[in-house]
C-alpha cells in the first residue's frame, strides 16, 4: 500500500525518495520510500498506552525518545503539533519541553540532492531545573513481514582475538529458541512474523555502525556513529530490535550524557534503500549492503 501524504502532512522529495511529516503531532517522520511507492515504514493503528499524564499513542513511522526506557518518564505524549521550518528537502521538527522531563526534542531532516539518502540529527535538550542522565534514542517502527539484520564484527582468527568482540543483550521476555532469530556468518537476523505474537528484543554495541531492515526485496539501511570508548545504555547497546506478532521497531541509540539545565544531547542517523535484492541468503546480502555502504 502506498501511503499518501493528507492535508496536514509534510511532504519533503528529492524525486527519487519522499519523506512524510504529520503536522498534527510529532515530531515523527511517518513516510519514507522510493517517490510515489510504497512506505518501508510500518504503522501502530490503535497501540497506545495510559499513562498518569495521558494516553500514549505509537502511531508508528520514526520518532525520537530519551533511554534508559522508564514509565512514565520516557512515554513523552506527543499529541500536539510540533513547530515545523521547512524546505523541498529540508525540515526541522521541534517540540516544546515536556512538563514531567522538562526535555524539548527537535528533528532535522535533510534529504540529499539525488540519491535514497537521507540525515536525520536528533536532539534532546534539558530545560527543567536538574541534571538528566540520558541517551538520545531513535526508533523506527517497520512494516511487518521483514527481518532485521545486524552485522557480525568482521572475523578475525583464534591467533588474533583473544577477546570477545562484543555483547548481546536480551531483554528477559526473549526466547532464543524462538525460530525468528537467526544467528549466521554475516548476521544476527530477528524475522517480523505476524503469526508470532510473543515478544522478543535484543541489542548490540554494533562497532561496524550500521544495520538494515529487509522487506519485499528492499533494505532499509540505517548507519549511526559507534564510539567504543563511550558508555552506552542497556548494557552497552547501540542497535537494538523488538519485535511482536506484526510489529517490528529498529531502533538506534546515543552513549550516555548527563545533562546540565540549559544543555543539548545529539544523536545522527543515516537512512538509505537499497532496492531489488534478488536473494537473501548472508553471503549475497553480505556483497550488496558492502557496495552499497562502500565497505
């Protein structure tokens, strides 16, 4: 299904990719895809949750919140509409600070002159009276029926790496036998599979700073800076991935920051698609996401 932009959408395009913005509530970004095809991104109709505050609503697409995740504090209602300055390919998206976080979130996005290639920079700023402990966090929620890939660290030998190249968290509702992981030479995939409605999440510090989601033969490729000297939330997770029956979310994280009043936490993001994928077997992926990322 292709979605089409309503009249209280944003529509930014280069030609060759388009990005939907809700002006009703946000910031959120609810549409990206080649121009005039279908949205890689997924919706939430009717997923909400109450809060002491509100009713969170999902809503879907892309949006911005502070970790460590903590009820109520990181369920920001996001109902209202957000200040937009826009151009044919530039927006900025900013939200007032939130009375129970005193944060104010902003988004930038800029699509590049030709190409799928879009940069999102992300901002947390404390306006409340304290010091914060956070870290940016980006989720993306995707459209079902798709697998996440995660990169594995490059090789190395035995001789070599005496010692481990990374973590994997998983959140304690998370089954490993769970036929929807995979765990291959090139990749950690967890399947988005609506027949599977238990939950499942994970989470890596992805050193290689890029993961992509693959749905009907297009990848949605997302690179973000890895720092391996910084202190990173959720034990260490840079990239993580939660899925449940036909919801999936891709999401990306900044290390941690404590924030003085008046201060400004950053996290960017780059997102690129890369369509007609023949096969998806690790070896196969493994040589197109390369060229792609020019690794």
């Amino acid at each position: 299904m292709t979605a089409r932009p309503s009249p209280e959408t944003l529509r930014l395009t280069n030609g060759v990719v388009e990005l939907h913005v809700p002006a009703a509530y946000g910031p959120r970004v609810m549409h990206y895809g080649f121009a005039g095809g279908p949205n890689v991104f997924g919706e939430a109709v009717g997923a909400e949750r109450e809060t002491p505050h509100g009713t969170w609503r999902a809503y879907g697409g892309h949006r911005l919140w502070a970790a460590p995740e903590r009820f109520p504090e990181t369920y920001t209602i996001d109902e209202g509409a957000p200040r937009i300055e826009s151009s044919a390919r530039r927006a900025v998206l900013r939200r007032a600070h939130d009375p129970l976080t005193g944060l104010a979130a902003s988004i930038e996005l800029e699509l590049d002159a030709d190409g799928t290639g879009v940069v999102l920079r992300h901002a947390l700023a404390n306006e409340g009276p304290a010091p914060c402990r956070l870290a940016p966090w980006g989720l993306t929620v995707v459209r079902p029926g798709g697998v996440a890939l995660i990169p594995n660290p490059r090789y190395r030998s035995q001789r070599d790496a005496l010692l481990p190249a990374r973590t994997l968290a998983v959140w304690s509702y998370t089954d490993l036998s769970d036929p929807r992981f995979g765990f291959g030479p090139a990749f950690v995939r967890l399947r988005c599979d609506p027949a599977r409605t238990a939950p499942a999440k994970i989470g890596v510090a992805c050193e290689r700073g890029w993961f992509a989601y693959l749905a009907e033969r297009t990848a949605f490729v997302v690179r973000t800076l890895y720092d391996a000297a910084a202190e990173y939330p959720d034990r260490g997770c840079s990239v993580e991935v939660y899925t449940e029956g036909s919801f999936c979310e891709v999401e990306t994280l900044a290390p941690l920051v404590t924030l003085l009043p008046g201060e400004t936490a950053h996290h960017a993001e780059r997102w690129s698609l890369l369509g007609e994928l023949a096969a998806d077997d690790d070896a196969s992926l493994a040589r197109a996401l390369a060229e792609h990322l020019g690794e």
